[in-house]
C-alpha cells in the first residue's frame, strides 16, 4: 500500500495538509522541504484538511504553514483531524484585539 500525502511548510508546524483523503489506519507521508516523515491517521480525513503530526494539549497553539492559526479546544492525538470541533481560531475575534474595552 502507497503512503498517502501530506505538507508542511515550516518546521513550526504541528499539523500537515492532507493532500488526498485518508482512511483511518492509513500511513500519511509528510513532506516538508526535503524531508519526510510519517504518521498513521486515526481517523477519515478528507483532502485538504489538517492531519495532526504530533500530539497537541488543550490550549495549545496550532501552527499551519508557519502561521498561528488557534488553539486545541481539547488534546489533540498525533493523526488525528484538526478542524473546528476541536480548534479555536483566533483570527477575527475582536474580544482578543489590544485595547478592547468591552
């Protein structure tokens, strides 16, 4: 069986970008750069969602392509989907912007 595919663009990263779907157990190839590592899927993940590469805490912050793109609103286990049932964005949400005085 073929690995299925997945990038990274930084090395800050903690989640990939699934680049097909996935069935659960399947073993997802991680490019990043030149190099490549692997991690099984825990679950079904469609193409273009985020595959965890590692595990990530409750409160964590969560780094796609370099960018802080939220937190885990629960841990998160290395293979599993990352998408809003289980990310808080912070993009967008003024209750967190300086100087706000509601």
């Amino acid at each position: 069986m073929t690995a299925k595919g997945a990038l990274m663009l930084s090395e800050k990263d903690n989640v990939a970008t699934l680049l097909e779907d996935v069935a659960s157990g399947a073993e997802v190839l991680i490019r990043l750069g030149k190099g490549t590592s692997t991690v099984n899927a825990r679950e079904s993940i469609p193409f273009g969602f985020k595959i965890a590469v590692k595990a990530i805490a409750r409160g964590a912050t969560i780094t796609k392509y370099g960018e802080t793109i939220g937190s885990a609103s629960c841990d998160i286990k290395q293979g599993e989907m990352v998408h809003i049932h289980n990310l808080e964005g912070g993009r967008g949400r003024g209750d967190l912007m300086k100087g706000d005085v509601r």
